[in-house]
C-alpha cells in the first residue's frame, strides 16, 4: 500500500491494519525492553538512544541527539514540515526505575495475552506504539503528512532535571503534546489531569550525649523529628488535593547514644498550581518545638501539576470523538503521579496524556501490557497525529 499524500485510511481499516501488525509491535517492544536502560547509566541510556534514533530515520525522521555532560543524551526526531506548521509532540521517556541485571530475575516473556517486562508498560510500550503509528502515515500517505516532533529523554523517572527546558521550548511552538505514557488502568483511560510533584529534605539537629551518664544534656534530634512529622502530616489537604507524606526517615548513630542528627525524606502532590508556593512556605516555616534543636529544610516543588485546562479538554474530547469512530469509547482520568506533561501544559501547550500501552504494575515486578489493547492505541495516536 503506497498511498498518496492526501489519502488516509478510514477508522476501522485502519484499526484492522495495526491488528495484523500486533507481532511486529510485541517484537519491537520486546527488543527495546531486552535493552536495559536505568535513569543512572548513561552508556545504556546513550546506546538506546542511538538505536531508537536507527528506528525513527528510515520512517523519514531527522533525528537529533541533545547531547548530556552526565545525564543520559536526549533525543529529538523531526518529521514532516519544515515551514511555519507547528508540530505535533510526541512525547516520551526511555529510561526506566530498573538497575541493570533486571532482566536476569524479571525477564521479558509473553503469556495469558500480556507481554511482562521491566519498563514494558513504562514506557516502552509507548515507544513501540510512536514507531508503528508513524509507520502506518508514511505507508497511506508516502510521508509523515504533518510537521511532528518526537522528543524521548532519558531523565524521566528521576525529575527531567537536563531535559526540561528542551520539553518546554517544544511544548511553546507546539500545535498540541500527545503523551505515550501508560493509560490509566486496565480499562485504558487517558490521562487529563495530574498532580504537582515535590521533594523535600528537613534535617534536624540536636545535641550528642550518653544516654544513661548524660541523659539531660542530650538533646535528641529523633524526638524533634517525631514533632515535626506529626505537624507536616497536617499540611495535607485531601479536598484540594494537597497530600504531603513523609517516606523515609533516618537518624541516631546507636541506642545507647542521645541522637545528634536526624532526617526525613518528604513527597508533596498538589492538583493546583497556586498551591506550591503556599506548600512550600508552609514546609519553610517549620520551626523546633525544642528550642535547642535547628532544623534545615532543602527542596522543592519540582513538577507544576498538570490542570485540566481548556486546551487538555479541547484534545480529550478529539480523542473521544477518534475512539468512537474506532468502535470504543474512551475515559478519563486525574492521577496523583507526574510526568512531562505536568511540564507542558504548565507552559499553555494542549497535552493528553496516558495514551500509551494499556497494563498494570508500573515500576514493579508484575509490570506487563494488555496485548490485544495495542492495535486500537496505535490507530487512535495515527488518527490524532492526523486530524489535529
């Protein structure tokens, strides 16, 4: 099939195309899971990075690699248009949580109509879904017939620190952002809202001493810790969507030792974005019960939350009309996690998120992908690719 440029192929043959594609998106999704690429290795990252660049090229993509001093290089695919058409973004990760050797105790199979692996569902399931709706528009129309950008980083999962003024500088000139990251649960909702993400440190400090010779002259850093967990839990508000959850604590050297230094690790999550500031000065505020102790506070929101603004509407209700002429009716979703998109829609670009691979088990060892959902994501991405 060698279609011109102006022809496209209608919802359903479309659906049916990608269907008899189904092996060659579990071979392509199997191949990129088998390359183990954790946020911290950057030769794994760098090499993935130059093999997923080998994927996109022949499909008429010029890509470009942003190259990184420490964090894993970033890539960009350019396709289509090189005039004043602002370009679809599709935008993704290809790092993963999993350290290397993942593989060797979790490794990537098929069975019971799911493909298991780390870092399947997220997100190299959504990869393999860019490379086969791209694919799909160059065979019915002989080229990509749209200015579209795809744009995968390698620091995702740790905060997008190298990569997030590129994903905004795109996301500025952008027609619309489609997300690849998974849906929302097994019924395959597409994500309009996220919340906000930040991390925090609060070390406290108090005073060493022998906990039977000296025991007053100590002054415990632990017990001023306790009094500052019980008043940071108080921070959440569960009707704004204000969570704020202290996760790891640490402190004291041995038992018999009145502890000098203690610490907590700090998760925020806001819905709003008029509530990082008050959060954060909140969490500053902070002061000792025991006026003995300091405490130091560290961090900061580090992901605007993703609102569902007109632009997010505007996309969802496309996205709803394209599934419906696919024959199946589309959800949507508000989750507490972030992504890239948290970052695009912040800066006013329309983004739908979640319109990757259809599973469960994010970053855990149960993580897999529903089989019989690619084909029906890969031709609603090609429809939206289209028609936006």
């Amino acid at each position: 099939m060698n279609r011109t440029k102006s022809s496209s192929l209608p919802a359903r043959e479309r659906l049916r195309f990608f269907e008899e594609k189904r092996d060659r998106i579990v071979d392509t999704i199997r191949e990129l899971v088998s390359m183990e690429s954790p946020s911290d290795n950057k030769p794994a990252l760098d090499s993935l990075a130059e093999i997923l660049a080998g994927k996109f090229e022949p499909l008429g993509g010029r890509p470009t690699i942003h190259k990184q001093q420490s964090a894993g290089n970033q890539l960009q695919v350019d396709f289509g248009a090189t005039d004043h058409e602002k370009p679809v973004i599709l935008l993704g990760h290809y790092d993963t949580v999993y350290p290397i050797g993942t593989l060797a105790n979790m490794p990537c199979r098929v069975a019971d109509g799911k493909l298991w692996g780390p870092g399947a569902l997220d997100m190299k399931g959504g990869i393999a879904l860019m490379l086969e709706a791209l694919a799909g528009l160059r065979e019915w129309h002989g080229e990509v017939p749209r200015a579209v950008t795809v744009f995968l980083n390698s620091d995702e999962e740790v905060g997008s620190d190298s990569s997030r003024k590129l994903i905004e500088e795109l996301a500025r000139k952008s027609a619309a952002v489609l997300v690849l990251e998974p849906a929302a649960g097994l019924h395959g909702a597409l994500k309009t809202a996220r919340k906000g993400v930040g991390g925090y440190h609060l070390r406290v400090t108090g005073h060493a001493a022998h906990a039977g010779l000296d025991f007053s002259k100590g002054v415990s850093a632990i017990l001023e810790l306790a009094h500052q967990i019980t008043e940071i839990s108080k921070l959440s508000d569960l009707e704004r969507g204000t969570t704020v959850n202290v996760g790891v604590i640490r402190g004291g050297t041995r038992t018999n030792v009145i502890a000098a230094e203690a610490s907590a690790e700090i998760d925020v999550r806001i819905a709003r974005l008029e509530d990082g500031p008050s959060i954060d000065a909140k969490l500053r505020a902070l002061k000792p019960l025991n006026h003995r102790c300091k405490l130091g506070i560290s961090g900061g929101i580090n992901r605007p939350p993703m609102e569902h603004t007109a632009g997010v509407a505007r996309l969802y209700e496309k996205a709803a009309e394209l599934a419906s002429e696919l024959g199946w009716k589309t959800e949507e979703a508000a989750v507490g996690g972030g992504s890239d998109g948290n970052f695009t829609t912040a800066v006013g670009a329309a983004t739908l998120d979640g319109l990757g691979a259809v599973g469960e088990g994010a970053h855990a060892t149960h993580e897999s992908i529903v089989i019989e959902e690619l084909p029906r994501r890969a031709a609603l991405l090609s429809l939206l690719i289209e028609r936006i």
